[in-house]
C-alpha cells in the first residue's frame, strides 16, 4: 500500500503522467547515479570541509536529468540526513549534537537542486579532479 501512495505522489506532484513513468524512472535512476558518483568523490577526496560542495554537486547534476533525477536526489538526500541524525542520536543522546550540520547539509542539497552553482561550496585547494 505504500509504494502506490508514493506512486500517486509521485505522479500528481511531479507531472508523471505527462512524460511517461519510462522517462521519469530513468530519469531517477541517472540522478540516483549521479548521487552514488558525488558521494564516491567525496570519499575518495576525502577532503576537509568539502562535504557541502559534494552534496550540492549531487543534487545539481542529479536534478538536470528532468523530474525523476530531482526526486531521487531530495529521496536520497532526505533519507541520508535522517540516518545521520538517528546515528547522532545514538552517538551523542539526545543533545542535538551535528543539527546544524544537518541543515547545513539540506542547504546545500536544496541550493544544488534548484540549479544553483555548485562550486559555490567548493573549498580551495580542492583537486580539479573533482
């Protein structure tokens, strides 16, 4: 029953029944690609205070691939601020230790997202590579 309510969200929100699900769905699976490839970047950087330039960099590239690389950014983005903060929870009690970071986080995937210039978040010194 769930995976029809997000099915109809998913349609009426985003606009599905006029592209098709074959577009939209491929759509997801490039942008959630697109995710998998910032965050394998951003490990294998594994540079200082270069998170924010990696979730942004995500979402943007995820969300120029149409409608269902926008969905599947904010899903992803979405449930991986929300493992972070139930992980937190039980590093840290109850004490709201990494809250800014998180919406620091949400920020940048949100500023990505909406087609905003990535590098705004870049740090010097990180490698062209990336």
């Amino acid at each position: 029953m769930k995976l029809s309510t997000v099915i109809i969200f998913c349609s009426l929100v985003l606009g599905v029944s006029t592209q098709g699900w074959g577009t939209f769905l491929r759509e997801a699976a490039q942008g959630a690609g697109d995710m998998w490839r910032a965050y394998s970047d951003m490990i294998e950087a594994n540079y200082i205070g270069a998170d924010k330039y990696f979730h942004a960099r995500g979402n943007f590239e995820a969300a120029q691939r149409g409608p269902g690389g926008v969905w599947a950014a904010k899903v992803i983005s979405d449930a991986r601020e929300q493992s972070q903060r139930v992980t937190d929870l039980f590093e840290y009690g109850d004490s709201g230790h990494g809250q800014a970071d998180s919406e620091a986080d949400q920020f940048a995937n949100w500023w990505g997202r909406s087609g905003r210039d990535p590098n705004f978040f870049r740090p010097r010194g990180l490698p062209d590579k990336y």
